[in-house]
C-alpha cells in the first residue's frame, strides 16, 4: 500500500495501540502485583497500579520456595522452570528430529505402501493429545513411564504437521540437486546431512519457536501423568498456586510465578525472531 | 577418458501392457575425446538417453560402456562422469569453492589437491574472484561455469551436459558456446551435449546425433547430417528455415520425396518450377520466400534469396530450379534418403 493519509495513519495507529494495551495491560498487572505484598492487594481495592517494593522478596519467594507471611507453603518454581524447559526443548528438538526423518523417507525413498503411511501420518493432524489422552494414559502408565521426562515428552513428539510442513519443503528442492549429489557420490544419509538439513535451517528455527511454545504450554497431559511436586511443569505449577476454599490466594506470588513463566518463551521468540519470520517467509532456495 | 557404447539400448517405464517404451533400441560408438550433440524435439528421448549414461535412469535392455566398462549397474558416482544441469543444481547453500569440492571431499581426495585441483579449474574458467561466493549471489552465466567448474574439478571420463546454455540469454549463450568448445579443445574429454537448438548442435558437435521419437535417425557429422540427411525428418529438422519436402512436381518419380534445401533454389528467367509468392520475410541478410509450387494448392515452399536481390512482390510467379547436386530424394513409404 503506497497510501499516505493523515487520517488513516491516525486510525491505524490508534487501532494498534489498543491492541498492544490490550495484551500489555494484564501483563503490567501481573507484574504490579508481584510487587506488593498479598496483603497490599487485598487491603487495597481496586489494586494500586504503580509497583510496590517488594519486587525482590516475591520473586525469591517464587523461585526457590518457603513460607508466606499467611503460613502457607509455597513450592519452588525453579524446579519447576526446569522441568518445564527440558520438556519443551525436548519435544521441540525430538519432533523436528522425527519430522524431518520421515518427511525425508517419504519424499525421497520409494518403500510399499508409501502412500499409505503418509495418509496415516496425514490423518493423524485430525487426532491431537486431547482425544487421545486415556490410551495414551495407559500405555505409558502401564510402561512405567508417569513421572518421568520420558512420561512428559514422548506422547508429544510424534507430530503430522511439522512432518508434512517438511514434506511440502523438501518437493519444492529441485530434483536437480539430488541428482548432482547422486553424480558427487553422496549417499542418502549424506545428502541428508549435507544439502537438505542446511537449506531447512530456517524452517527448522520456525519450528522450533512454535514447538518450543507448544510444549511449555502443555497443560492437561502434565496434569494427568505427574503425581509429584519435583515432576511438575511450571504451568500446571501456577494453578496448583490457587488455593482451594477458604484460604487466601498469594496472589504476589502467583503473579510473580506467571512472569517467570512467561520469559522463557518470550526469550525464544525474541532471540529467534529473525529466524522465525525468515522461515515462514523465505521462498528463495 | 574413454568411448561410450550404446547397444541396443532400450528405456521402458512401467511393466506389462501399459509399459510406455521412449527409446527403441539405440545403438552408437561415441569415440575416445570425441564432442557429440545430441539433438531432437523436445519428448525425443535425448535427455534420457544421457541421464541413462549418468546413471539417473535405469536401463531396460541393452547396455551402456563408458571406456569398455559396461556400467548399467554402477551408481553415477562409479561411472567415472560430470554432469552439467539445465539449472545449474548448485548447492545453494554452499560457497562456490565448496559446491565444486564437495564431490572430491565425499572421495576424500587430501585437501591440498582438492583445493589444486578447484584453483586450477577457477583459473581456466575465470571464477577466481568469486570462489567464496553463495551461488544465489553469482550471474546466470557465472552459476554456469560454477557448474562446469564442478564437473571439471572431478576429472571424469566423460562430460555430459543436459541443455546447460538454455537458461542463459542469446548473447551469453554464444559465448558460452565457445568457452565449453574451448574448453573441449583444452582437455580434450568424450563429450554428451544434449540440446534441442540445432545451432548449438551444428556448432559445437565433432559428430551428432539426430533422435526422434526415441529412435536415432542420423549419427555423423554436422556436414553429413547437412549434406546427407538420412530421412525426412533429419532433412526438415536440421537447418533452418527446414528443407523443402517436395512431392508430385514436375520431373519427380511416383513414391519419391524431392528435398531440396531453400538456400538451393535458384531464379530463372524461364523454365522450371512455377512458385507463386505469397509472403516475404525481411531477415537482414536474407529473405525468405514463403509460396506455392505449381499453382495456389501446390505444396508450400520457401525460397531463400540474399538481400541484395530484387524481392519478389506477392502474388508473382517466379521460376525456381534446384542447384544440380543438392537435392535430395527421399523414399516415400519408409522416409528413408534414397542414394543416387
């Protein structure tokens, strides 16, 4: 668009800026609570919106754990970043590993029934965690497999979209180059390794923003499987927070977990931005 | 380097009934660093018959022996050859020094020879400055000699090249033209060069190969296949505007195709063969004279005139007779050159 209005300017401007309010506001929330003491936000209603000073002192709290000035307990959230993190680098990294892998069979060898196990793979996209979750339950439950990183990650890994997303990228590299690294003496491992995993970098990086988020994001599969505290991933960690009945939330604490959870991700979008676009957008190869 | 035999060499895909045959029986003797075009209609087979020598297509029947070696089941990398594709096939993401090692790497040939070896074909092919360069950020025609760089640096038994010129504009595709003859000259490699231009054919063959619909029709040299086209369809492929294929005029047998080539068709006062002119093309140093032979339903002939001759205006009948020992009698029934 090569319009150049004052007053659309004006409107668009004004639209974004909602937007970004929109989302900024209930994180400048979250993090004004966790600057106060439980006490300062329900004594004072509605909430002071300027931060308090007890930034230092709730964010410890969360991190490693204790005793609340109410008395209750408060479980670790570092343990629980932890967990949370080695999960979702590890679906990220197995899915992209195991997508590209069978994207890689699929378009590149001729096996029976090729055509077959790409429509199971395909069907598969209609069948996520949700609906499957009971069997899934039991078999893992049955291999010994609750309460384990295993338990958390396995289920998750196999995934349709990003082995057909793999798919679609590898029918558009030219048969050309296959056949000039057949000439060079590669073999298909090779090839693999050499031409076809270095163009899908920025593939790859988009993924992995995507997956990473997907994984620090699981919530019910967690829920099911993890029965104690030091298997727990951190958003299963924040609702676990509310307390039930009568008890006072914390809610300085409570907020101050979510922000923690809240960095990890936004840290990988941000630091993989450039990657992350290029991949969705790059057609050049 | 080394001969490529052809014997009685088949290509069919798919089995049974449906199986649809593109090559029927090819048989030829490509000599020791010989330069041979490989030319035809797009769909003639060409381009399988040398991916069939670079081992990227299966061979049905018959075989294939690059320097006495039949090599039907060798992997393209044991065949001892380079290619050079239609669109490059660089590897994008690899420097130009890289795209031309990585074959030599994979053979773990010592690091110092493959950087000799890819020094001395950047020299030859004027690539020295760009050696660290990404393809995607090189000209089409220097992405070309990248390709010939790569093929080069392998020092194969033989080149095979499928259209490498045809991606690249007239201007750069003529002077590529010359560096791959010079380059033949230079090192002196058995060449397959696959086109469907018949000036590169023309140009650049020691011998050609004129295929049509997966059958060999002439294999000789470009003044034979000129000269002596061995049927009808050699005789109207090669040469451009084609050779008149002329039936029932004047002084022709029953059954007999007359071919005569429009640049050897003269102007008489009188006598003959009456052509009536219906258009005239003005290409520069010539013209071209589209009409018919004897009377408007006559068969459509050209006539090529140089410009400094008077053109003919449209609608006038000229007499044209064929210079003595340049016509052509073909067989009607089998298209086949009749010797006389």
């Amino acid at each position: 668009m090569i319009e150049n209005r004052p007053g659309t300017t004006a409107i668009a401007h004004t639209v974004l800026l909602l937007g970004v309010l929109a989302v900024g506001f209930p994180v400048y929330l979250a993090f004004v609570a966790s600057t106060q003491t439980s006490a300062e936000i329900v004594q004072n209603v509605p909430m002071s919106l300027l931060p308090g000073s007890h930034l230092l002192d709730t964010y410890r709290l969360a991190l490693f754990g204790g005793e609340t000035s109410y008395g209750s307990r408060i479980p670790p959230a570092g343990r629980m970043l932890w967990v949370s993190f080695v999960t979702a680098i590890v679906i990220a990294v197995g899915k992209i590993a195991i997508s590209m892998l069978s994207a890689f069979a699929i378009v590149y060898f001729r096996f029976p029934f090729r055509g077959l196990v790409f429509w199971m793979i395909f069907i598969t996209l209609m069948l996520p965690v949700e609906v499957r979750i009971l069997p899934t339950y039991k078999v893992v439950a049955d291999l010994n497999m609750l309460n384990s990183y295993t338990g958390l990650t396995l289920p998750l890994i196999a995934s349709a979209t990003a082995t057909f997303l793999f798919r679609q990228f590898f029918l558009t590299v030219p048969d050309e180059l296959t056949e000039a690294a057949r000439i060079d003496g590669a073999g298909p491992l090779r090839f693999f390794k050499d031409v076809l995993l270095p163009l899908s970098k920025t593939s790859m990086a988009a993924l992995f923003v995507i997956q990473f988020i997907y994984g620090w994001n699981q919530y019910l599969w967690p829920l099911l499987m993890t029965t104690t505290e030091d298997m727990y991933p951190i958003v299963m960690g924040i609702k676990r927070m509310f307390a039930g009945g009568d008890a006072a939330n914390e809610w300085n604490v409570i907020m101050a977990t979510a922000i923690l959870a809240m960095i990890p991700p936004a840290l990988v979008v941000v630091l993989m931005q450039k990657w992350f676009v290029k991949g969705l957008v790059d057609t050049e190869k | 380097m080394a001969a490529i035999e052809f014997n009685n060499v088949i290509k069919r895909y798919g089995t049974g009934p449906k199986a649809n045959q593109v090559i029927h029986g090819v048989n030829a003797e490509v000599k020791d660093g010989e330069f041979v075009v490989i030319v035809g209609p797009s769909g003639c087979g060409k381009s399988t018959l040398l991916r069939m020598v670079a081992g990227l297509e299966e061979i049905t029947d018959g075989t294939i022996s690059i320097g006495g070696r039949v090599v039907n089941d060798l992997e393209p990398a044991e065949r001892d050859i380079a290619m050079v594709f239609q669109n490059y096939a660089l590897y994008p993401h690899m420097s130009v020094f890289d795209n031309m090692a990585y074959g030599l790497k994979i053979k773990k040939v010592p690091l110092d020879e493959i950087k000799a070896r890819v020094d001395k074909a950047a020299k030859i092919l004027e690539l020295g400055q760009y050696l660290q360069r990404k393809p995607r950020e090189l000209s089409g025609g220097q992405r070309q000699r990248v390709a010939m760089g790569r093929a080069i640096v392998r020092q194969p038994q033989v080149f095979l090249f499928d259209e490498p010129l045809s991606n690249l504009d007239a201007k750069l595709r003529a002077q590529t033209r010359l560096e791959i003859e010079k380059l033949h000259r230079e090192l002196g490699i058995t060449s397959l060069f696959v086109t469907h231009d018949q000036v590169e054919a023309m140009t650049l063959a020691q011998r050609m190969m004129v295929m049509n619909g997966g059958r060999m029709e002439q294999f000789g040299t470009p003044e034979e296949v000129y000269h002596r086209p061995a049927t009808t369809f050699v005789a109207s492929f090669i040469g451009a505007p084609p050779m008149n294929l002329l039936t029932g005029v004047e002084g022709v047998r029953e059954g007999v195709v007359l071919g005569v080539r429009p640049e050897h068709l003269r102007v008489v006062d009188s006598g003959g063969w009456p052509l009536q002119v219906e258009t005239v093309e003005m290409l520069g140093a010539e013209r071209l004279i589209y009409g018919h032979l004897g009377g408007a339903q006559g068969p459509w002939t050209i006539l090529r005139m140089h410009e400094t001759e008077a053109p003919p205006a449209s609608g006038q009948t000229l007499h044209v007779v064929p210079l003595e020992d340049r016509v052509h009698g073909f067989d009607a029934a089998s298209g086949r050159r009749i010797e006389s």
